[in-house]
C-alpha cells in the first residue's frame, strides 16, 4: 500500500436511528438534491428574459406541481432501471428487496427515462412546451447528481480501479489497496463541472432562446463524463465487463449522446427557418 494512501473517512450511511426508523445519508442526498432543484428551477423560470419571446414556460405554481410528477419519475425509473439494468436475476429472486431504498441501487439511466417520462407527461396534461421544459430540468439536474454521487461515497460504493496516485482512498469494503474515488470524480464532472457549463451557456449565449440546446449538451456531456469515469470505476460484480473493456454505464451512455446531438440539431434548424 502506499504511504500516501487517503484512508476512507469512517462516516456512518445511517444519519440518525429513531427506534426501528433509520434516516440513511443516501435518502438525505436525494431530498436536498431535488428540494435545490426545485428551488433553482423556480429562480431560473422568473428570468423571464432567458426563454424564448421573453416568456418563461412554466409558472412557479406549475414547477410547484411538477416537483411531486419528477420525484415519482425519479424513484421509480432510478430504482427500476437498477433492477432490470443491472441486478434482475438477483431482485427476481428476492423481489421484496425492490422496495429496500435505503441499501442503496439507483440507477441514473433509469431515473432520467422515469423524468423524461414525467415531463412528457405534464407538459402534455398543462400544455407547457415540452423542449423548454427539458431545458429547464437539465439544468438543475446537475445538482442533483452531486448529492447523488456523495451519497455513493458516503454509502462506500461504486468506488474505482486501485490507483497509485496520492488521491487514492482505502475503501473499507475495497480491499487493502488504494482506489480511484470515482463517486467523487462523477460528482465534479457530471455535478460541478456540468452546472457550470450549462449555467454559462443559458446565461452567456441565450442558449434557452433555442428550446433542445442545453438539454442536449445536458445528455452529451453527462455520457461522456460517466464513459469517461467508467474507465476507472469498478464494474458491478455481476456484470463486469463487455466485449473491448466496455460496461454497462458506457452502453447506457451511447443513446444519450444520439439523442442530445438529434435535440442540438432540431434546435438550430427550428431557429434557422424562423
């Protein structure tokens, strides 16, 4: 092991125990992660002059609503997308185990499919444009993704390859050696990293005057930040690796990429024959 190994900072998953009640980080990081979105989301729709005609898409009354359609969206598709992306035979078998929450198995894939599906939904139900609205979710969906990522670290999970770089951290269920702190690279590239962009684009350019733009840089560069860390991330055991060193994150990821360019382009010809 080397000597400048960082040993994993011993924080319990479990925040607080009332009796037979446990209050995990992990549920903390999912309601401050949407509870900030929401409140975002509420600060970006009264800039009346980043939207197209100057007119926000959605009232702060209807972002209200929509909160409780994307939480759904989002526990569902994120619990769902685990069990039949990554640990179906397991879930078959122990179908109760679906609703254990609190032990952790979200997958993003899933939970974005399940928040897509509620915004078509809602803007269909309140005839709100759809493209505005995935513009809207995009941007806060960073912050989220943060919260999301240290909870994993909390939780000592999807941690990476062992590294020798001084960064390296001594997971407590990882082994003796030191290992890439994926969460934490997930956490400033697909949090951080991607906030800040698409916040300098809808702000800098007028980026959300050309409804699509920023929801499909969203998916492009969130899939090309998860392949990106996949390289060093440890694969779930019972799946491991694909053909040519792939993983099902990257195989997940591709799609994102198509349909965020198909979103880019329809967005710029829209503009162009108007």
């Amino acid at each position: 092991m080397t000597l400048l190994a960082i040993p994993f900072p011993m924080i319990d998953p479990v925040l607080l125990s009332l009796g037979p009640i446990q209050i995990h980080w992990y549920a903390i990081a999912y309601i401050v992660g949407i509870l900030l979105a929401w409140f975002y989301t509420k600060r970006l729709a009264a800039r009346q002059q980043l939207w197209p005609g100057n007119e926000s898409p959605l009232s702060a009354a209807a972002l209200d609503d929509f909160v409780f359609w994307a939480t759904i969206g989002i526990i569902l598709g994120g619990r769902l997308g685990y069990v039949l992306f990554y640990n179906l035979d397991a879930y078959l078998q122990h179908p109760m185990q679906i609703l254990a929450l609190w032990t952790g198995g979200m997958s993003f894939h899933g939970g974005f499919l399940g928040v897509t599906l509620a915004m078509i939904l809602f803007a269909r139900a309140k005839s709100i444009s759809l493209l505005s609205m995935f513009d809207l979710v995009a941007m806060a969906a960073p912050i989220g993704l943060f919260f999301g990522r240290i909870a994993n670290f909390i939780n000592s999970e999807l941690w990476g390859l062992p590294t020798s770089l001084p960064w390296g951290v001594v997971f407590p269920n990882g082994g003796p050696e030191p290992r890439h702190p994926s969460q934490l690279y997930e956490a400033a590239l697909e949090g951080l990293l991607l906030f800040i962009i698409l916040r300098v684009l809808s702000h800098w350019t007028g980026a959300l005057k050309k409804p699509g733009t920023v929801a499909g840089l969203f998916a492009i560069l969130y899939a090309i930040f998860r392949s990106l860390v996949e390289l060093v991330r440890v694969p779930d055991s019972q799946l491991g690796y694909f053909s040519l060193g792939t993983t099902m994150g990257m195989w997940l990821s591709a799609p994102m990429i198509l349909a965020g360019l198909a979103m880019i382009i329809h967005a710029q010809l829209k503009r162009s024959d108007g």
